[in-house]
C-alpha cells in the first residue's frame, strides 16, 4: 500500500535518496514505516516518512550530507531491541537502519581483536569467535536479535558486567559518519591509545545523537576453559540481595550473579518452562568461568555464602543442556514478564553493589505504597537492577501512580549513590530526569558537545540529553514535555 509522501521530504529529496541507496534499499510504504515506528520500550513516536536500508558507509555519508543539507531529523536504528525509546522516530524523520551492514571483517587470534560492521547480530558474533576459541563477553539479553551497533551506541550491558564490563569495555575503535557526512575514525587496533581526546568513547553510549557508527574494531579475549552455573534458591527477595551482598564482600567474582524475584519466576515458568522453583520467594542464577581449579574453589565458596545467607538450597546445572535451560529462562524474563499485563515499564537504575539490599527493599516499599505490580530483576551483582512496572493500561490513575512510581524509584537509586541507567540509556523515557543526576552544568557540557557535532541538530533529536518526556501513545515533539518526574503522554489504552 503507497501513502503519499510526508511534507517533510520533497520529490527532490526522495529522488536524492534513491540516487544514493541501491534498489529495494529504501522502504516508503505506509506498511514497512509503521514498522520502524517504535521499539522495545512503550514509547512511542511518529511514523517516518522513509526508511533508509545503507550497504555500505558510503551510502550512510551521502544520506547524513543530504539530510544535513535539508534540515531532515535522522533516526539511526539496529534491530530496535532498545528500552528506552533511543531509536523511537520523529514524524516525517528519516530512519536510517544500519541491519544490511553486517559483515564479520576480520577476527585476528594474534591481536585478540575482530573488526565488524554494525548490522552483525550479537549472538552470532559471538558463536563465530568462539569456533576461534575465543571470547566476547558483552551478552545483552537480546542477544540473538540485537546487533554490535546498537550495543555500542547504547553501551549495553548484559549478565557477565559483573566480571567482564560493557560494551564500552571492548571497543579499541570505530569509524562514524558525523551529522554533515564526514566520517571520523577513532581509536584504533591497539589496548592502548591515549592520542588525543577519547573519541571513540564519546561516540560509544551517545545513543546515535552524535553520529552513525559504521564499523567496529572489538577486543576479543580467551574463551574460558571450565564454566558451571548455579540455581540457589532463597525464602524471600531480601535473604537473595543480603547473599548477594555476601559474595562481593568476600571478593569472589562470578562472570554472572543475576536476581529473580517471586513474580518474575511464576512469569518466567509459565512462559519458557526453565523447571525454576515457583515456590520461591527469589533465586539467584550464579554462574562462574575461568580454569577449572579457580572455578572449583570459588564454586564451593560462592554455594557457602549463599546458604550462610539463607539459601533453601543451591543446585547445579549438571549438562551443558541443563546450563542452557537456566539461562534461556533467564533471557525470557523481559517477554514472559510482559505478558502478565497490557503495559510494561522497563527501568534499569543502579546502585553500588553494596547497596542492592537496600534498593531492594525500597522497590518493594514503591511498589506497595502506590498499590503496582513491580517484578524485580537483573543484574544485581553490579547493582543494575531491572524493575519493571506493569500495567493493566486502562486508567489514568493507574499511569499517574506509574508515573510517581518511577520518579521515586530514580530518587532512591541517585540516594544510595547510584544512577538512572547502568546500561538501557536515556533515550526518550528518561530524559526528563536527567539533570536529578548530571545537574544542570552536565546538561550544558552535554549540549555545547552535541552543537559542535550536530550543529544542525538532525541526528536523533531529542534523545540522551534530553526532550520531552514521552509515554505509552504519545509522539515525540508534539509540544512542551513535563517537568521533571512526569512521562506525559496518553493514557496507556491508546497505544
């Protein structure tokens, strides 16, 4: 089905796009645009008034200079797993999704590195380096649809941060296509580079407000040698976040320490049958790597402190398919917890490791006091904890408590010296709370920034360093956004 063209591109420009992308690279139906109309998060945006599909980072630099010239608000997009409306459009914007630029480059055993294009799914990267005996730690829980690009605007996380870092942690360097169409290099091939300002880490985590990253050199590491995975099951989330506490006090460091409270169990067996206890009141999924004495030794430490913390019981994954099954369980979490209700409100505020107790208990005491269902989760050996609101989306009242929900959820994260995202970003969702943690002299460094590289300010408007706050139904720059602690927006029935 054809729709006439939005007024925000002209006939010359279309003609300009289809002199620059090859045949089939660039999507105008009303079908295909509605498509690239939201991600994985409830905001929503306008539709685009077309879709570019780049084989090639030429392409992306002619597209960047002719909307540079037309004054045309650019949208890069990955897969659009994003959970903070980062890759959410604008109507009548040009969405450039980078998916067609997906080749593995290089995987160099000697330099312990691999140079990739940004469209290259997460997961397959990592099966492809690991036939080289090698090791990508950054596991997004999107993993399988997820691709390196957006992992590295985003600066995504993923289970093993706890021992391995972020994205951030694994890119020497990149080359990006800056607002006008020039593209920059930045970094390099080796682990160490202090040439000059850190680039390369200014455009990782800039949430595609700052330019287009079109190739990637990562750092690879060895692949483990032994790996074994737990299931320690507690009474209550409390007993769950104090063992947690227990086993960074005592220093040992498993590649994945992951917090599963007792809705999001029930959630998660009723939709991927991973055989987790529904009984209980929270488990923790442990999982340690390295030589197979170190393991060993930490292994018996880590079930010690779990039961002195008052785990009912610790049990092993005793196969490869019995490891598998845990964490497929673990991966499912986001959509089995999304069933249970209309609405999802997905949060990723973090807090020192120390204090996971007490985020803890505040979430609960959130949740109780304005009368929500919150299933709580995540990341908690590096504090990135993932309370996810949900709502039946039928009420005003019900969004308005969402709303004061998660406005308190972000004050007590920033009380107990944490922030508001370890690893989701900023996006739409929580741009309106971003001066409660950087203050109003970050905002201004963030934006002087953003002018010197995007002085036009085409490229993802609105995002990272703030714009309206945008809620289930509501379009991005439809006018004035809320202050501080308010999403605005619809009410969720109207999505």
């Amino acid at each position: 089905m054809n729709n006439p063209l939005s007024p925000a591109l002209s006939t010359a420009v279309m003609a300009g796009l289809r002199r620059i992308l090859p045949s089939g690279g660039l999507l105008t139906d009303l079908e295909d645009r509605v498509c690239y109309g939201y991600d994985a998060s409830p905001a929503r945006g306008g539709v685009p008034a077309a879709v570019a599909l780049p084989e090639r980072e030429e392409e992306a630099a002619a597209l960047l200079e002719l909307a540079s010239r037309e004054g045309i608000p650019v949208i890069p997009r990955g897969a659009g797993t994003g959970l903070s409306g980062g890759s959410v459009p604008l109507e009548g914007s040009l969405v450039v999704a980078l998916n067609r630029m997906n080749m593995i480059r290089e995987i160099e055993t000697q330099d312990l590195l691999a140079v990739v294009q940004p469209g290259v799914i997460t997961g397959e990267f990592q099966a492809a380096v690991e036939k080289r005996s090698l090791f990508y730690p950054p596991d997004p829980s999107s993993l399988t649809a997820c691709t390196l690009g957006g992992n590295a605007a985003e600066n995504a996380g993923g289970p093993r941060g706890l021992k391995y870092g972020v994205t951030g942690d694994y890119v020497l360097g990149l080359r990006a296509v800056l607002a006008g169409g020039t593209v920059l290099r930045a970094g390099g091939r080796t682990v160490k580079n202090v040439t000059g300002y850190d680039l390369r880490g200014l455009l990782v985590g800039s949430e595609g407000t700052l330019g287009i990253i079109t190739e990637l050199t990562l750092r690879l590491l060895p692949k483990p040698v032994a790996r074994r995975t737990f299931l320690a099951v507690f009474p209550s989330l409390e007993t769950s976040a104090e063992a947690v506490a227990r086993i960074i006090e005592a220093g040992a460091v498993p590649a994945a320490l992951e917090l599963m409270d007792d809705y999001t169990i029930r959630c998660v067996e009723e939709h991927a049958r991973p055989g987790y206890p529904v009984e209980a009141g929270a488990v923790l999924l442990i999982e340690l790597d390295g030589r197979p004495s170190e393991v060993a030794e930490e292994a018996g430490q880590v079930q010690g402190l779990c039961r002195a913390a008052g785990a009912l019981r610790v049990e092993e994954g005793g196969s490869p398919e019995d490891c598998a099954r845990l964490w497929a369980g673990r991966r499912a979490v986001g959509a089995a917890v999304a069933r249970r209700k209309r609405v999802k409100i997905s949060e990723d505020a973090t807090v020192p490791r120390s204090r996971v107790p007490e985020m803890v208990r505040r979430l609960r005491e959130i949740a109780r006091r304005h009368g929500l269902e919150i299933a709580v989760f995540g990341h908690a050996g590096d504090g990135n904890l993932h309370p996810n609101i949900l709502l039946d989306g039928d009420s005003r009242g019900e969004l308005d408590r969402a709303e004061e929900a998660v406005g308190e959820i972000f004050t007590a994260a920033l009380e107990l010296g944490g922030t508001l995202s370890g690893e989701h970003g900023i996006g739409l969702m929580k741009a309106p709370y971003l001066s409660m943690e950087v203050g109003e002299a970050g905002l201004e460094a963030m934006a002087r920034i953003k002018k010197a590289l995007d002085p036009a300010g085409i490229l993802n408007p609105g995002k990272a360093i703030g714009g309206q706050a945008v809620g289930p139904g509501s379009k991005p720059g439809s006018g004035p956004g809320p202050g501080p602690g308010r999403r605005g927006g619809k009410d969720p029935a109207d999505r």
